[in-house]
C-alpha cells in the first residue's frame, strides 16, 4: 500500500490561527449535531425495550433504530 501525498489527506487549509480556529468551530459543531442525532436514537432504542410487551421485539424495529445509531 503506497503512502498518500500530504494533499490527498488535507481539507482545508490552515496557514493562520484564525483558519485554524474557523476549522476547529466547523469540526466540532459538526460532532454537536452528530452527538444531539446519535442521543435521540438512543432515547427511541431504550424507549421500545421499555415499551416492548414480550421478551423480544420485532427485528425490523431493533434494525430501523439500529441502523439508525450505527450510520450516525
């Protein structure tokens, strides 16, 4: 496997403090929406255990939420 050239891994361009801090507010509220997503589908996941009436619940419930928390 060949070494990548610095450009392939670099998105942006940080040659001062001010775009490197415009880059770090991007990332990290990026990673806010991301997080706020991810706790409303654990809310839905622990919900439908809670709600569940039987020892199992139904596949296509646990995949939709799980599908959900893996993809985010």
């Amino acid at each position: 496997m060949s070494k990548g050239t610095k450009q392939e891994y670099k998105r942006f361009n940080v040659d001062s403090i001010q775009n490197a801090c415009l880059v770090m507010g991007m990332l990290i509220s990026g990673v806010i929406v991301h997080l706020e997503k991810y706790k409303e589908y654990a809310s839905e996941a622990k919900t439908l255990l809670e709600n569940a009436n039987s020892e199992y619940i139904l596949a296509k419930n646990y995949d939709d939420i799980n599908d959900k928390l893996l993809f985010r």
